[in-house]
C-alpha cells in the first residue's frame, strides 16, 4: 500500500476495526506510519487475529477490545485506547449494526420491533457521541479530527430499514454539532457511504449486488479501501473541512434520482 501521508508520531482509533471499512482504514492508516488502536468486540476472534497478521506485516497496531453499543464498555475503551496509545491524533466512528439480517422494506412496520430500535441506536448513533464525547479532550490536546461512517441511508436510500437510516441520518446531523462543539480545536466530518463489498450482516444476493453497481455512475461497488482513502485524507489532509458529510457511492445515489 502506498503512503500518501506522514503520519509518523500520529495515533488512531478506529472503531469496528476488525473487518470490512473500518479494517481497510487501519491498514491504510498504519502503512502511512499512523499507530493505531483497533476495536473489535472483546469476542469477536478476528480482532487478535488482525492485530496478529497486522503486526507480523510491520504495522504498528495495538488492540482496543470493548462494545460501542454499552454506555459503559464504550467509554471505558476509549479511554484505555487514548492511554495505551499516548495520546489521540485520529478518531474514526466506524463500529455500525443493521440489526437484522435482511432488508426491511418501509411499508413492513410490524418488522421493526423495539429490540431492532434499540439495538441500532445504542451502536450507530450513542456509540458515535459517547465514544467522540470520552475521545475529546486527548483530540483537542492534539488538535485531532474525528470520521464518522455514515451511509447514503441517511440521505434518501431507503437502506437495510428506516431504523437504520434514521441513525445514520442522525450520525449526519450528529457530525455539525460536534464539529460546532470541538471547534477549533478539533475538525469532525463523515462519510456517507453507497453499496460496499465488504463484512456485513445483512444478506444481499448477487442480483441486489450486481443491480447496485449498475445504477452506479461509475458502474461498480465500493470497495472498503474506496471509503478509507476519503477518511484517510478528511483526517489527515482537508484542513479546512469541518461539519461535511461526503457522500462515497459511484454516484449511486445521482443516478437513482
């Protein structure tokens, strides 16, 4: 992987790091000399094994295991990453759920129990504040910057359900505010992502996925090394970025219209 940056003496955490976005950004943080602190779901047996094959590769990386989704173990990982670490240049609020393993269409709202509700509200939308709420004062001692991963579910795709897009919206909403309370210390942005190739709960089959690359305007799906290459350069790059959501589809979401 090519370095674009010197980011030798910087420290990340990223959240959900083990696999898919969040692991493509790790790797590309890490190779660009960034120290980084990967979160994963204390049993979740892929985040040793990332930290392992990471570290055998050269790339310094450190284990950051705790649940997003808990007001309690969320915070408390933070803050033990930002301690291990030494200090925090770069938070990325990657860690998301859809809370099911199949699409919800909007007009099935008996599918949308309280127990889904609750669920992706704990881990997409109080996950990302708490943990940017408990990272704060080491990023703004860094003048850091803050990703969160949105999704273009929160804009006007209708997603794996509505509850999920309404956290997603929340997450773009969530990102001025933020950018508005950590100024000017600390930059916070979002990307908004389209159809991505990577780890995820919900089960597409291959005609959902072929027929998301060809409306795409770019006539394929995003790839999680695609949405690490925007968060890489909104942290470390785009010094005068703050409070945007950066839609990352293929102009999925131009051509649907």
């Amino acid at each position: 992987m090519t370095a674009r940056y010197d980011l030798k003496g910087k420290t990340a955490l990223v959240t959900g790091g083990a696999s898919g976005i969040g692991l493509a950004t790790v790797e590309m943080l890490a190779a660009n000399g960034c120290k980084v602190a990967i979160n994963h779901l204390a049993d979740d047996a892929r985040g040793a094994e990332q930290v392992a094959r990471l570290k055998a590769a050269g790339l310094d990386v450190i284990a950051a295991p705790g649940d997003v989704g808990c007001a309690q173990d969320g915070p408390r990982m933070v803050e033990q990453a930002v301690r291990d670490l030494g200090r925090l240049d770069y938070l990325v609020n990657n860690a998301g759920t859809p809370g099911t393993r199949s699409i919800i269409r909007p007009q099935e709202l008996d599918r949308l129990t309280d127990e889904l509700w609750d669920t992706v509200l704990k881990v997409n939308l109080l996950g990302v504040f708490r943990c940017t709420k408990a990272a704060a004062p080491a990023l703004k001692a860094a003048r850091g910057a803050v990703v969160s991963v949105a999704s273009i579910a929160g804009l006007d795709s209708p997603g794996s359900s509505m509850a999920y897009g309404a956290t997603k919206a929340g997450v773009i909403n969530l990102t001025k505010n933020l950018a508005r309370s950590l100024a000017p210390e600390v930059r916070v942005n979002a990307i908004a992502p389209g159809a991505v190739d990577s780890t995820w709960m919900v089960e597409w089959t291959e005609e959902r996925r072929q027929a998301s690359a060809d409306k795409a305007l770019l006539k394929r799906r995003c790839q999680p090394e695609d949405l690490a290459e925007v968060m890489v350069f909104l942290l470390a790059g785009a010094a005068m970025v703050t409070g945007q959501t950066v839609v990352v589809d293929g102009g999925l979401t131009l051509e649907s219209r």
